[in-house]
C-alpha cells in the first residue's frame, strides 16, 4: 500500500467512525482499512470522547488487535443486534452489492453483517467496479471434507477455481478450519442466481458475495469522500 492509499483509506475510515456513539455495540471488520478504524474508535474511547462501546471482531487477529488496544469486547451471544459494523470490501458495485473475503473472514463478517442495523463499507476507489467479479474472485469456503468435488461443480457455474494457498505453499485455513476456493467468474451477470446456486451446495460454508447488506459505502480517492447510500446509484463507478 502506497503513502496517499494508506492516507485516504485512513481518512474514510476516520469519515466511517463519527456515526459511532457512546453506548453502541459494533462489529469490527478485518482488513487493513478497517483496522485504522478499530484504531480510531479505541483513540476516541481511551480520550473519554466515546465511552461504553462494545466491539464484536470479525476475525481472531482482529479479535488479538482489538484486545492491544484495549478495545472492549463483546460476542454476538451477548448483544445479538449490533447498531452497526465498519468493515472493508474487495469489490463495490454501482448498487452496493460487495465482494468479501480476499482475508478470509468472510464467514464472521457476513454473520456480523447480517446482524447489524448498518453495514459502513469504506474502500479507496479502485475497489469500485461496474459489475462484481470485473477485478475479484469470488471467495468459497468448503469443507476440508470432499473439497475437490467442490471444483467441477464450481466450474459448471463458469469459474475458473483456485485453492487459495499460504505463501509456503499450504493450504489457506479460515479461522473455522476451512479452505477458500477463489473462483474467478469475469463479471457476473445474475448475482442473486449464482448467490442462491452456491448456497444451496453441501460443503460450500459461505461465499463472499454480500448482497444488499451494505448500507453506506465511504469511498476514499483523489477528489476526497464520497459517501454513497443504500439505493442511490453512483454514476462514477
């Protein structure tokens, strides 16, 4: 990550923070933008500025990262409707619907997401696209469990599989103990129908296409903030 990237997605993350409030439960996505984020809220929370903020990691090294800064946690047991989450996306679309998961948590954030009155996306602008799967594989987590059987199943969708890997070459392991197929499909043209198709396979855990849980996007890029809403389509996509 460059100087001016690193610079805009703080300064979206900083933009996404000021819509927490004392007394909120919140869900604390992974990834890099949103750590400046968890950072920020846990700043704000040490100089009394916000006070008796919850949060629920979407990761265990979120989780680990939290927990350094002293940021106070919670679990979904405890407080099952979350006021709201900041989390990062790997892809955006003109309608807000997301690609998830180049980290691998997309299992915990989807649940997070799902459990949130608000989903704050924030992303610098080269994540926007004008059709999900343009620049992203689609993440699918599996069972360790018949894994292979998983790829001609995936391919008759039409993507192209990868066994995502470590850099020593291992298999990627989420935090449940699965492994991520990265399925490159080009840009998909029914997202609800490959949605339901991939939902409906045993063995596929989750996938990491988030649809219509995103409320606002904060885009971060040359001309400054952009926040886009649920329902308001961006021409500049």
């Amino acid at each position: 990550m460059n100087g001016n990237t690193e610079r805009r997605k703080r300064e979206a993350a900083y933009y996404a923070v000021q819509f927490v409030e004392s007394g909120m439960a919140i869900g604390l996505g992974a990834g890099n933008t949103a750590a400046f984020a968890v950072q920020r809220i846990a700043q704000l929370l040490r100089e009394g500025q916000l006070t008796d903020v919850r949060g629920v990691p979407c990761s265990i090294q979120v989780e680990h990262e939290a927990q350094g800064l002293g940021f106070p946690l919670t679990t979904l047991e405890e407080h099952p409707l979350l006021d709201l989450t900041i989390d990062g996306a790997d892809e955006v679309d003109p309608h807000l619907n997301l690609i998830k998961g180049g980290g691998g948590a997309l299992l915990r954030e989807k649940i997070v997401a799902q459990a949130s009155r608000r989903e704050i996306i924030v992303v610098d602008e080269s994540k926007l696209s004008p059709a999900l799967g343009t620049h992203w594989p689609v993440p699918v987590e599996v069972t360790s469990f018949g894994w292979r059987s998983q790829i001609p199943f995936l391919e008759s969708l039409g993507a192209r599989v990868v066994l995502r890997q470590e850099v020593d070459g291992c298999p990627f392991r989420t935090d449940q103990g699965n492994l991520v197929l990265d399925c490159h499909f080009g840009p998909i043209p029914d997202l609800r129908r490959l949605a339901a198709e991939l939902g409906q396979r045993a063995g596929v855990i989750e996938h990491g296409l988030f649809l219509g849980l995103a409320t606002d996007v904060v885009v971060a890029g040359d001309q400054g903030i952009r926040h886009l809403k649920r329902g308001e389509t961006d021409d500049r996509h």
